[in-house]
C-alpha cells in the first residue's frame, strides 16, 4: 500500500466494555483482553496498522486505570503517546486533542480515528481502503467514514445512508442515523444504499481543528491551551485542570450530523464502501458468532475450559478455564466464570449484560467491577 509519512494512526482506548463483564473490568477492559487470538484486542489493532505508519506516529487516548496496562502491552510506544483522560468526555474531545497536538509539529498531518476493539479477517483489504482514504482526506477539507456493508437487520449500530457515487471509489453522505428499530434496520438493509458506521474516519488535523471551532466553540479552545502545554512541565496540571470543561458529546453528534446536514454536495463528507471483515465484537453473542463462524465449530459451541462433555446440547458459549464442564440438553446459553463471578444469560439478551455492571457500581460493589 502507499504510505503517507504525515498519516497519524489515533487509536480511542478508554470505555470498559462493560458488556464482556465478568472478563471486562475496569482495570481490564475489553481491549485489554485476548478474546479471539494469542493478541490482545489492542495488540491487533497496532498490529494491523503498523504497515501504515511508524510506531512513533501513533497515538492513544485512554483513562488512568488503563494506561499502565496499554503501555505493557505496547512496548513500542513511548509514554508521551499514550495520553489519559482525566475524566470521559467521549470521542470528540479525545480526538480533537490530538488534532491540536498534531497541528503544532506537523501541519499536512492526516489523522485516523480507529476504536480499540474491532476485528478485521482481511488486513490487507483493510490497508488497501486506509490507503485510499487516506489520500481522499488529505486532498481537501474532506472526511472519510469507512462503511461496511449491513448483512443483517442490525439494530445495534449506526447506518450512512449514500448518495452520489464518486471518481475516488468513494460514496457521497447524505446522513448518519443512529441505531434504528428493527423495521427500519430492515428497510435500510433491502434500500441497497445505507451501511454500518464503523467508527473509522479519517481527515487532516487541520480540517477536524477547524469543524471542532465551528460546531464545539466552547471546547475548542480549550482543547487548543491544552495542546499548547504538551511537553511542559505543567502539561499533566492544565490537562487535569481544563479538560473536565469540555462538552461530553461523540463526534458523531458533534460534526459528522450537523455537517451532513448540509447535503451531500457541501458537507465533503466521503463513505469508502468496505468488505474487509469487520466486526466491533460488541457482546458474548457476537463473539460467540464470530467464533463459530470462522472455525465452524460442531453444534456451534464455543468451549473455553480444561475438558468437556456435551449431551443434546447447541449453539452455547462457555468460558470456564480449568474447570471441567459438563453441558445437558442446553442451548443458546453465555456462561463465563471467573474467581469471583459468574455470568449465566442467553445469546439473544447478552446485550444487557452491562447492566450487571451498572447494578454493580450502583451497589459500590467495587471489587466486582
């Protein structure tokens, strides 16, 4: 693929991916976790990247119970590019101070948004698409969205809804709608023009800095005098200090919607339609069907334990490490123990697993989160 020596790999690391609880805590988030290779999810995800950009150009935004963990786990990476929130303030104020950074030592800087904790079956593909949207973004005042095709009625991600094809391989925006009902997932599937929101955008750091002043133009600056102080010795205070002051907003709301709304002729926002296997892994269930699906695994059981017996029974997922499991005349079951917890519910309510762990923090339970 073609490297561009002022790309900026920026990888978002901070949620606790409360969903994979009893696994998932939050000094071990799901990022943290090899939950489908030897690697941990973060591991995959510079590694995949790595052919695009040096270890030195990327960056991680994460928190403070997460940080240390990052840096033993990214060896290559020198502390200053991991950078902590004080607090969350989701994903526009996260990428924007990167955006700052990156303005004041490299202007022609292109930066990528990638979340921790996808899966990605074919990496070249995968390359060959950053490639070309790289070199979308960093032609003009354009943001890139990489788009995956639906191939379900998924209620539980974003869809982009496409308009003009264009002579870049890319696809004009016309809107982003957030999570639809089932009847209206339905209907964007059978429309042939909506797709998933991966989460991945890329844009110059120039042309986010300036879509942040305009729609956060509170935030925005605070995000300049941040940046403005890294590298001092004062960086760690005035970070402390400044960034609880900005908007808790996704960058989503905060410039993808309101600068799609200008239709598709003006907001330059550019969808890379893309077939490279892609999966946000955002649940037991979906593990459990990433798993089966690559391994073809026999009465589609995932068994994670020290041996096994199964009697009449299909279509489990069951993580129990050192333990022997006997599994009669079930199905469609999610049961992960750990020394201290045990999660037992069903494949089609999964979902709410992160609600265990918002009981949890409401009982200050805090061992168990």
């Amino acid at each position: 693929m073609k490297s561009n020596p002022h790309f900026y790999p920026v990888i978002l690391a901070g949620g606790r991916g409360t969903r994979f609880w009893p696994l998932s805590r939050k000094r071990r988030a799901k990022q943290l976790l090899a939950l489908d290779s030897k690697q941990t999810m973060i591991q995959q995800t510079v590694a995949r990247l790595l052919p695009t950009a040096s270890a030195r150009r990327f960056w991680v935004v994460t928190n403070d119970d997460l940080r240390a963990a990052i840096l033993r786990q990214l060896p290559r990476f020198d502390s200053k590019q991991v950078l902590a929130e004080p607090v969350g303030r989701n994903t526009a104020p996260a990428i924007g101070l990167v955006a700052f950074l990156l303005l004041r030592s490299d202007p022609d800087a292109v930066l990528g948004l990638f979340p921790s904790d996808h899966v990605i079956a074919n990496p070249d593909q995968y390359r060959a698409t950053l490639s070309n949207g790289v070199e979308i973004a960093a032609a003009g005042a354009n943001i890139v969205v990489l788009g995956i095709r639906p191939t379900r009625e998924e209620t539980g991600y974003g869809y982009i809804e496409a308009g003009a094809a264009d002579a870049n391989g890319s696809v004009r925006v016309r809107r982003f709608t957030e999570k639809p009902d089932v009847t209206k997932a339905r209907q964007f599937l059978d429309a042939g023009n909506y797709f998933w929101n991966s989460g991945m955008f890329l844009w110059r750091a120039d042309t986010l800095a300036n879509a942040l002043r305009e729609h956060l133009p509170n935030t925005a600056p605070i995000l300049e005098k941040i940046a403005a102080s890294f590298g001092t010795r004062k960086f760690a205070e005035i970070f402390r200090r400044l960034y609880p002051k900005c908007e808790n907003i996704s960058i989503d709301y905060a410039v993808l919607e309101p600068r799609s709304a200008k239709g598709e002729g003006q907001s330059r926002i550019f969808c890379l339609p893309s077939d490279f296997g892609w999966n946000d892994l955002g649940s037991w269930t979906a593990l459990h069907e990433h798993q089966v699906s690559n391994s073809k695994l026999p009465d589609r059981m995932v068994i994670s334990a020290s041996g096994s017996f199964m009697l009449n029974a299909k279509n489990n997922y069951i993580h129990a490490p050192g333990k022997f499991v006997a599994a009669v005349g079930v199905s469609n079951l999610v049961v992960v123990e750990t020394d201290d917890a045990l999660l037992i519910t069903t494949l089609d309510q999964s979902q709410d697993v992160g609600k265990v762990v918002k009981h949890l923090d409401a009982k200050k339970m805090k061992k168990l989160v």
